[in-house]
C-alpha cells in the first residue's frame, strides 16, 4: 500500500513539473504559432498515442461508451478545450508576464476545488481553510498585478487574458473530478483519458476551425510547424502523454485533494526554468508563489491534522455501536 501510494505521489509530481515546464516552452513557441493550433497540433498527437494504447492494452471493447458519452463529452471538453485553449491563450495575450500568471493560476487549483465542493455540497469549510484560501488568492494577485492592483484592474489588455486563463484552470478542476468519479466506478487510468482526451480534442478543432473561418486564426505554414517541431515534441511527450496519463493515475490513487497538493511544482518549475531562461521576474513573482506554497502546503497539515483528531472519535463511536448491538443480543 505504501509503495502504490509512493508510485501516485511520483506520478503526480512528474506531470507538476512537466506543466512547469510547459508555459515557458509554449510562450517560446507563439513567437511562430498561434495558441489554437499549436494546443490542437499537440493533442491530435496525445490522442493519437492513447488511442493506440487503449488498443493494445485493453482491446477494443474498451471504446464503449457504456452510457457515459456525454459526461466524457463534458469533462473532456473542460480538459482539453476550456483549459488547453484557454490557457495558452491568456498566456499569448499578455507576453511574457503571461508564463507565471499561467502558472500561478495553476496553482490555485486545490484552493479552487475548495471552493467548489463547498458550492456544491453547501458545506462550508474550516474558517482556518478559508484563510488559506484568500491567503493563496492575495499571493496570485500579487504576481498578476506586479504588486499595481489598481492600474490590474482598469487594463482591459490586462483583466481579460487573466480571466481566460482563470476560467481555464477551473476546466481543470472539474475534469480532476470527473477523473476521480469514473475511478471509482471502475474505469481505468488510461480508459477515461484515452476517451476524453478524444472528445474533448474534437471540440477544440472544431472551435480552431470555426474560429480560421473567422479570420482570427491563419492555417500555419509547414515551415512554421517546422520551426515549432522541437516545442511540439516536448509538449507531446511530456505535459501531453506522460503528465495526462500520470495524472489521471496518480489522482486515482491518492484522491484529487492529495494530487492537487503537487501543483505547488508547477509554478516552482516555471520560476526556475524562466530564471535561467532570462526572464525578466520581479518580486512580487516570488513573493507571490511563497504566498501560494505556503497556503497550499500549510492547509494539507491543518486538513491532515483535522483529520487525526476526528478519526479517533469515530473509532469510538462505532465501538459503541458495536457494543450496544451486542448487549442487545446478549
């Protein structure tokens, strides 16, 4: 039990600090290639790869639906249409500040699914919990802003991007989630991510073609994609393939509060790597991200803590249960 929980805890640290990794690489890359169809372009590829995977490890009974296309529809789409376009997206929009404010956003997610579970359940968290919770918001504003919320918000060129790549990372919740829900009906890691990265993945070419229609977008040239082939491959292999799947496994044994918890590497990652890529990082970058890993780390002690006072008191109350149903058997 101890190595499996180890495994899951790799697992999800690679795809962290995969993701990392990802946004300094990917803002490199639309200096060539707009963010539609390089988010299309990788995942075309991830799909590809799973596809032929789910094949030969679980056959092709695998590709049944059983009933649940449209929630593989829905949380797919929330993976790989709201978060991978929207994201990248955000990110381009802004330049170069755009690389930790995506990666910072990131790191919200555990505070987001926090919010959320209480939205849902109406079932408000520990007041300890939401401090950490508004702590871990004040250090994203920090980063977001520069430490300049006033001029943040009256910049449209600004707030808009920011509010993307917000919504995107809530796609990612949502598909966590999704992910957790169809583990525990039985499915594979590697099922639900084959099915829903592939649906998802067609409604973002669709949006990417919709939107080329448009005008917005132009098809690339093949000396473009060319020029982008190094970003591509890594995106493929590292935050697509390998960080998708690792994930989705990592997440199935853990729980997704426990998984989330490693996304304090993405923004970590994305500092060291944008340090020595030269970047231009302030204070309120590092600032900003100590706020975040504080939170996050110092809530998974007090929810841990909690935890161990409680389950004492529900050993204890069975055992009187137990005992009161053997007295009246007696």
């Amino acid at each position: 039990m101890k190595n499996k929980i180890l495994f899951g805890a790799f697992l999800c640290f690679i795809a962290s600090v995969s993701w990392g990794a990802m946004f300094p690489v990917a803002s490199h890359a639309f200096q060539h290639i707009d963010p539609f169809y390089f988010t299309i372009f990788r995942y075309i590829s991830v799909t590809v790869i799973l596809v032929v995977l789910l094949f030969w490890k679980e056959g092709k009974q695998a590709f049944r639906l059983d009933g649940k296309g449209w929630s593989l529809w829905f949380f797919g789409t929330m993976a790989f249409t709201v978060y991978n376009l929207l994201i990248f997206w955000g990110e381009d929009l802004l330049g170069e500040p755009g690389v930790m404010v995506a990666s910072v956003m990131e790191a919200l997610m555990p505070m987001i699914s926090i919010v959320i579970v209480w939205l849902l359940s109406r079932n408000r968290p520990h007041g300890t919990t939401l401090f950490f919770v508004f702590t871990a918001f004040i250090g994203a504003l920090l980063v977001i802003s520069k430490g300049e919320l006033g001029t943040f918000l009256t910049a449209a060129n600004d707030i808009v991007p920011s509010i993307l790549i917000f919504i995107a990372v809530i796609g990612w919740v949502v598909y966590t989630m999704g992910g957790s829900k169809f583990g525990a009906e039985g499915w594979s890691a590697l099922r639900f991510s084959t099915l829903s990265c592939l649906l998802g993945t067609s409604t973002a070419t669709l949006i990417t073609i919709a939107i080329t229609f448009s005008g917005y977008v132009t098809v690339p040239t093949v000396e473009t994609v060319i020029t982008v082939s190094p970003h591509l491959a890594f995106m493929i292999i590292f935050p697509g393939f390998i960080a998708l799947l690792g994930w989705n496994v990592g997440v199935s044994i853990l729980s997704p509060l426990n998984a989330l918890l490693f996304i304090n590497f993405v923004p970590v990652t994305t500092l060291v790597i944008s340090f020595f890529m030269g970047s231009s990082l302030t204070a309120y970058d590092y600032i900003g991200t100590a706020f975040i890993v504080f939170s996050l780390i110092a809530n998974n002690v007090f929810v841990r803590l909690q935890q161990n006072k409680t389950a004492p008191k529900v050993v204890q109350k069975r055992l009187r249960g137990a005992l009161s149903l053997l007295q009246k058997h007696s």
